[in-house]
C-alpha cells in the first residue's frame, strides 16, 4: 500500500454535525492504523454561506474529541494554503487545462434562459431536466457561439460559468472500498459547474483538484457523495491523472433512531440528544443548541460510539481503547446499511467510561459541581460520596443531581412511599432507631446496620418491611445509593436529626 494520506474537508457553513465526527474519525483511524498522515482541509468555496466562527468551532470539536491534525488548518505543511478559498489561482489554472483540451466550455446562459431550458425539457415530458449533452446545444455556450462571440463576451466581461463537458453515453466505471464495483452511464451525469461566475470553483472542481495534489490515497466521506463520484473519476481522466485517482469509500447514512430516515437536528431535538458535539448557538436565530460535551458525554465514549455506527469489528467486543480501534479498524468491515443513531447505547457507552474513572476525577467533577452551588464538602465524605455515586451515574452532573440529599436534607418525601411503607411499625422504628445512633460518636456502615438490626429485632418488626421508610426519611426518595453508607456519611446527629423531621413531619401531613 502506497503512503496513506487521507483529508476530513469539511465546510464552514455552521456547527460540525455528529456525522461528521464520525466522518473525521474514520479517516483518523485509517491513517493511524498505516502509519499515515492526517489532513484538514477547509472547503470555503461557497462564501455566500460561510458562517463566521465555524471554521475554529470544527478545530475545537476535532480536538475535544482527540482526533489529531497531522497537516493542514492550524497545522500547517507542505501543499498549503489548506483552505480552498486562498487556493483561487490553482483551480484557475487547472480549469485552463480543461478548457484547452475541450473537456469544459464557457456558458454565459442567464438564470431565466436556465429556467426557460427546464421548462422546455419538462413540457417534452423529459425524465431529466439538467444541462447535459441532449441539452447543451440549444444553450448559449462556447460549444454553440463563434468563437469571435465568445472571446467579445469574455473581453467585455460578461457573466459566464465553466462547465464540465460529459461524453455521451459511456460508461464511467468506480470501485468503492466499501459498495463494490459501481458503473454509471455517463448521459445520467450532468455538465456539472466547475468555476462559478464569481471566479471559485464547486467542490467537484476544487476536491479532485486538491486531493491530486496534496496526494491523498483515501477519499473517505458520506454515501450522499456516491452520485457525484462518476463525475470525479471523468475528471482525473480528463487532466491525466487516473494512475494518482485515491481510492474510494462511501460511508453509509447515520439515522433516525427507529431507522427511517438520515439523521437530522430536528430528529435530535424532538429525542432529546444533541446533533452537534460543542455548544452551538446559531448566528441568525440566537438559538443555543447544547453539544455532547456539555450534556456530559466524555470524548473516548462518543468515539467509542460512533466507531461502532457503520463499523463492525467481527467480534463481540465493544469496549474499545483509541488504540484498540487503530488496531482493528478496515474500510472493508464498514457496512453498507445505514446505521440506527441509539441514543441509549450512547449513555451505556458514558456509564461505562465514566464509572471506570479512578478517584481523583470524579472527585474533581463533584467539587467543580458542589463550588458552582456554593457548597463545601469534607474532603474525605466526597471521597466516599464518590464511591457509593459511582455505579449510578451516566453523566459526571449525576455525582450532584442524583447525590445532592447529602448537602441538602429533604424537604418532602415521596408519595408513593409515604402511603405504602409510612405506618405505626415505621414510626416505632424511626423513632427507637434515631435514639440508638444518635448516642453513637462516630456512625459507621456496619454500626448502623447492626443498631437497625438489633431496633427491628427488639420490636419484633422485620427489617426489611422498614428500609424504604427509612430511606425516604434521610432522602426524600425511594431508591438511592447504598443506605447504610449513606448514613455513615451523614453522620450521626445529622442522619437522627432527619429521621425526627420527617416523624414530626410526616404526621402532620
């Protein structure tokens, strides 16, 4: 295999969708696994929606989500400028190239010329309606003026276009890593625009020009670009350069989670979950849309995550390092269905990686949390808060969300409790239990259990009948970390003194 060289090239034109992380990371992976190279290229071409701050929100997701530029925007090295704005003159350059061997041609047609050819084509009861060979004919064009009418267009600088000139009727023959071999008939292809009337080229242009010359091996991106891939490989013929063609992979659509459909911002917001990896809020409208790394995803789970979705390792693993991945990753185990976006597996994904954290971290995401609520915390109860948390959270905020009871004594107890398990025995063993702890110095687990124990076994009360009221009494709710643990960390006098409010309280309600 020749040096692996492959680019991610997305556009500026908004914040950097979860498909194109995915996008990204396989690429990423592909070089990492040859010992390749990694590039970022910019493809700026359409300015008319080009969205300021973009282009630095695409280099802050990409490095939160540890995927490392080798070479390009930010980076730097050898092919730049990486940013096909300031590549002008070399895609003019190259255009020259196609126009004097007559594989393109000027057209000067205006919008309504263009709009009155569509209706032509329509009222014949035509299947195509697009500037190709059965139309280009009947067009104003450097194919059908003199050339004494195009160079005085040209000299007067009236408006024009390049134009791809598409033999007719041939097949265009592509073999994609991932779908086989692929034929089109090349009178299903356009005359696609090269160079704009502003002077800039399309992405066609620009993307097989580019990836010639900045040598890339790999052009991995998403299947809605499969159309367009005849129209590329006619291009590397047309300048010469099908020998240097990179290979081809057409990653299959990610979407909707019951399957119908590619995934979207409005599929994400109705769910619940993000689209983008980063807060974004959007120019126009000023709407924030919370990203991954703000609803509390870690970077090495969504990787995980995503690296699963149109990817199949062959085995049942699927826990999987950075490194891990590097090792196993192929093109060729890349599916051509698309893949279900399971919101779910995302969070079973964070659970795992969260709750496998060593001490120190999660300890840092509950004092962060606790200093945001003004609240200080013995540092030896958060680290046993820490512990007794740690297999019930999803989302580093749950250290507080689903612990805060230990900063902040309950107020209101739950119901459905309260009407089951809040009865005589209850009370008997509330008020005899509090008396023994609070006599207690330090309240351990084991002690707390024991003291229970001997309470219920004095009343003649099974302790189990009794644990969800106790629970509700120091919580508030019905379920919780482990119980006794819990009443070690509050303490005795503390633990005694919310037992009597809810005796006190729950009997006036």
């Amino acid at each position: 295999m020749k040096e692996v060289r492959v680019r991610f090239a997305p556009s500026p034109t908004g914040a950097l969708h979860i498909g194109g992380i995915r996008t990204a990371l396989y690429n990423f992976l592909l070089a990492r696994k040859h010992g390749g190279t990694m590039i970022l290229r910019i493809e700026d071409t359409d300015q008319n929606r080009f969205v300021p701050g973009a282009e630095e929100y695409i280099l802050q997701s990409l490095a939160w989500a540890g995927i490392k530029i080798d070479e390009g925007v930010g980076v730097g090295g050898p092919y730049a400028p990486y940013r096909q704005s300031e590549r002008k003159p070399i895609y003019q350059q190259h255009v020259q190239k196609l126009l004097d061997a007559g594989h393109a041609y000027y057209a000067f047609d205006t919008e309504q010329e263009l709009d009155a050819m569509r209706e032509r084509l329509k009222a014949r009861g035509g299947t195509s309606q697009q500037y190709d060979g059965s139309s280009r004919m009947s067009m104003k064009n450097s194919l059908t003026l003199s050339a004494n009418e195009v160079a005085k267009r040209l000299a007067d600088g009236s408006p024009f276009v390049v134009r791809l000139k598409v033999p007719a009727s041939e097949e265009v023959h592509l073999t994609d890593l991932i779908r086989g071999h692929v034929v089109v008939n090349s009178s299903q292809v356009d005359d696609k625009v090269l160079m704009k009337s502003d002077g800039m080229p399309t992405y066609h242009l620009a993307n097989v020009v580019d990836d010639y010359l900045m040598k890339i091996s790999h052009v991995i991106r998403g299947e809605e670009w499969l159309p367009s891939a005849p129209l590329h490989v006619l291009l590397y013929r047309f300048f010469g350069w099908e020998k240097e063609m990179p290979q081809f992979a057409h990653l299959p659509l990610l979407l909707k989670p019951d399957g119908n459909g590619k995934l979207s911002k409005r599929d994400a917001d109705k769910n619940g979950f993000p689209i983008f990896p980063l807060n974004w809020t959007d120019a126009e409208s000023g709407q924030l849309s919370i990203g991954y790394r703000e609803t509390g995803y870690l970077p090495e789970a969504l990787i995980n995550f995503l690296a699963l979705l149109g990817w199949n390792p062959g085995t049942e693993q699927e826990i999987f390092s950075l490194q891990e991945l590097i090792e196993a990753f192929s093109l060729e185990r890349i599916g051509k269905a698309g893949a279900k976006f399971d919101i779910h597996k995302a969070q079973w994904f964070n659970q795992h990686y969260l709750r496998h954290k060593p001490d120190e971290e999660l300890l840092n995401y509950l004092q962060s949390a606790l200093q945001q609520q003004g609240i200080s915390c013995d540092p030896n109860n958060a680290k046993k808060i820490v512990n007794v948390m740690r297999d019930r959270i999803t989302f580093p905020n749950d250290l507080w969300e689903g612990g805060k009871f230990f900063f902040v004594a309950p107020t209101a107890f739950d119901e459905q409790v309260v009407a089951k398990k809040w009865n005589d025995d209850a009370v008997k063993v509330m008020n005899a239990f509090k008396d023994k702890i609070s006599e207690v110095a330090s309240l351990t687990a084991e002690a707390a259990k024991e003291i229970l124990e001997a309470v219920t076994a004095s009343l003649n009360i099974k302790t189990g009948q009794i644990l969800q009221a106790l629970r509700m009494s120091i919580t508030g709710g019905a379920s919780g970390p482990d119980l006794m643990m819990t009443l070690e960390i509050l303490g005795s006098a503390e633990s005694a003194r919310r037992i009597s409010y809810a005796v006190q309280t729950i009997k006036r309600s």
